[in-house]
C-alpha cells in the first residue's frame, strides 16, 4: 500500500471534455466554465488543445479563450500541442505548460496524427527545441497505453520503449492515458510498476477514461503502485475524437470523493466542483457522467435517527 497521503489532480474539461462536444459551446461559455474550475483549488488545469481547427473545430477559438480567462498564480495552464505552429499558438497564448502525445500503438497513431508512432515522435524533436529556447516547460504522454480499440493489449515494452524516446528529447514527465477505458487494476498495477523501476526519475500521471466502470479501481491501482497524480474531467466529460468508444473520462468529482473518502487528500474543494460538474450538466446534459451527480455524497447519506421520519407501511 502507497504511505503517500495526498494526490495531485489535473483537471482537463476544457480541453478532453470540450474536444468531445459536438455541438458548439460559445467561447464566453468555456470561459465562463474555465474561470469556475480555477476557483475550485486545483493546482493545474489542461485549459485547451492548438490543433487545426479542420481537426477538432470546437477548439478554433482556443486562442480567444485564453485571452479572455482570469489568470491565478495559483493554477498552472497546460495544453496539449501537435505541432510546431500549436506550440507557438501556446507560447503566444502564455500557458504555462504543453503537453505532447505519442500513441503506443501505431493504428491509433496513424488515425490520430495521420503516421507511425515513431515518425511522430521524430516531429517532436523541433518542437522541444523550440520549448528550450522559448522558456516553455514540456511534458509528454501516452495515448492508448494500457489498450488499443485497432490493436488490443500493449505491451509493457512498447511503454518503455516511447519513454526512452521522451527520455531523449529531456522530457521526463509523462501521462499514461487509458484513452479508451481497456484497462483494469492488475494491467496499472504491473505496467505502472515496470515504468517506475525503469524510469525512477520519471514523474507519471494517470488519465482515466471510465468507458467499462473502472477508472476508480484504477486510480487506486495506480496510487499503490506510488501515482500521485492523476487527470480527471469535471462532469466526466470527455473522449478521443479519434478512437472508437472513446467515452468519457472518470468525473473530477467522483475521483476527489473517492480519494477522500480514503483519506487521501486532493487539496480540491470538492462542493466547487460539484457545482461546476452541474452547471455544466445543465449546459451539456447528453454529455455528462458522474456518479456522485446521480447520487450525490456518501456524506449526505449520514442522517441522524432523531432526524428520520418515520415511514408508514
């Protein structure tokens, strides 16, 4: 059992809850739904993605949107980036962070970024450059790491092999993303644990997609095996436009309740964030999917006897 006590949550609505959206939301509707998520105590948010707006038009105003949100000291700005000109839409943008994404495997990689998992790793190589020279901090991931909707399992070397590849380019913190919810405890548990023994000075994250129910079982298999930091969507929005069955990811308010109820502290004001999860309910209502939405706290369930009315029968 993990001894650490506290998690780090990174909350990515704005931009895997958004991207998954069909319908337009208007861009004071993302800020005003990004200004409340900063307000919820989180240390980070991944507020957008620059890819072409050909790609993924719901982000075509990504550039707006991050001139128009309030900026605390407090919240660090992520986005993710697919290339040269979405990096430099990032810097110009003044977030904090980009993320960049490589695919285990090559079929979801062809479909996402239209080329092999290795040919895209080789276009990555300009980009960090450009990051060092810039002052812009970079960070890696992981698409489809525990399984592949074209392909089916990954093996643990593939996992090893795209790390080696970001150890490389300098980059030493990485995402391992469940894009379509194939994974399960026993898979996070000894990839996780392979991962972190290879690359000791390497910090992971976990981003949970909840597709089957198992994100949670999950996000505890991962916390044991030392993951303290970990991705989730307010609402349980979210999904990868470019891999079937690609459903939401776990609900920011059900994996801050469930951590907590363990004692596990996230440092995220989990009232906030149900507010946030049912704004957005009332915006998205098709989109949403929350556990705690449906059923509210564990805590709410605790009335006292002197309290209960009695129920004819």
């Amino acid at each position: 059992m993990a001894s650490n006590r506290k998690v780090i949550i990174t909350e990515v609505c704005p931009r895997d809850g958004f991207q998954s959206v069909s319908e337009w939301i208007p861009t004071e509707e993302k800020v005003r739904i990004i200004n409340q998520l900063i307000d919820c105590g989180y240390k980070q948010i991944e507020v957008t993605s620059f890819v072409h707006p050909k790609a993924i038009p719901q982000l075509k105003d990504a550039d707006e949107v991050l001139k128009r949100i309030k900026r605390s000291e407090h919240v660090k700005l992520r986005a993710l980036v697919p290339n040269t000109r979405g990096l430099e839409r990032a810097i110009a943008s003044g977030v904090d962070k980009v993320k960049l994404m490589l695919s285990a495997s090559d079929s979801h990689s062809i479909s996402n970024a239209n080329c092999k998992t290795e040919e895209a790793f080789q276009k990555f190589v300009p980009l960090v450059e450009l990051g060092e020279k810039s002052g812009m901090k970079v960070s890696g991931s992981i698409s489809v790491a525990f399984g592949c909707p074209y392909e089916g399992e990954i093996p643990v070397e593939r996992l090893l092999m795209i790390c080696e590849r970001y150890r490389s380019l300098g980059i030493k913190e990485v995402s391992l993303a469940d894009t379509t919810g194939m994974a399960n405890p026993l898979r996070i548990k000894n990839n996780v644990r392979k991962l972190m023994r290879n690359f000791p000075d390497f910090t992971f994250s976990l981003h949970l997609h909840n597709t089957r129910g198992m994100a949670f079982a999950n996000a505890v298999a991962g916390w044991e095996e030392g993951i303290v930091h970990f991705d989730s969507s307010a609402g349980g929005l979210g999904g990868c436009p470019y891999a079937p069955g690609a459903s939401g990811n776990i609900a920011s308010e059900d994996l801050i309740h469930g951590f907590e109820e363990m004692g596990i502290h996230t440092g995220v004001s989990l009232k906030s964030v149900l507010e946030a999860a049912k704004d957005i309910q009332q915006s998205l209502p098709h989109y949403v999917d929350s556990f705690l939405l449906k059923a509210g706290k564990c805590s709410d369930l605790s009335v006292s006897p002197m309290t209960q009315q009695k129920v004819e029968l």
